[in-house]
C-alpha cells in the first residue's frame, strides 16, 4: 500500500499567496455583483419608506468594506510566518 501526502481538493489557498501576491479574494463573481445590489436594495427601501437613512446606509457598507479589507490584509500579512501569527495572537 503506497501512502501519500494529504492535499486539498482545491488549492486555492496556493492561489491566494502565490509568491507573495494577492491573486485569488476567495470572493466570487456573485459577491461582487450581490453585495452592492443589497446596498441598493437597502438604499431603495430606505428611499421608498421616507427613513432618511440612504447616506448612512453607503457610508456603513463602505466602512464595512473598508474595515474588512484591511482586517484580512492585516490577517493574511500575518499569517505568512509563525512569529506573525504568534505576535497576530498575542496583540488579539
């Protein structure tokens, strides 16, 4: 019986760190096109029911992008080596 290493189906976390440049978000084309069409679906129910919420709305989810973007730049920055990782746990 021959033994093999284990190996993912996919491999798309070789993708995502390809000699140190980003190539693969793991986002799909769908995210890309649901995400802001819920953004204008909010903005729209907010427009239709008189809350005056639509520029809080656009400011939250750009925020949102924003603070996420760079948290997993921060994560997978971290997550290159074992001393960013442990400094990663410690600072958490």
């Amino acid at each position: 019986m021959t033994v093999t290493s284990w190996r993912p189906a996919t491999s798309r976390s070789a993708d995502v760190l390809n000699g140190g440049v980003l190539r693969d978000t793991g986002l799909g084309t769908a995210a890309v096109v649901v995400l802001p069409l819920l953004v204008v679906i909010a903005v729209l129910a907010s427009h239709l029911a008189s809350l005056g919420h639509e520029k809080g709305l656009v400011t939250a989810a750009l925020r949102a992008l924003l603070q996420l973007g760079l948290v997993g730049a921060v994560v997978g920055v971290a997550l290159r080596s074992i001393l960013g990782a442990s400094a990663f746990i410690v600072v958490m």
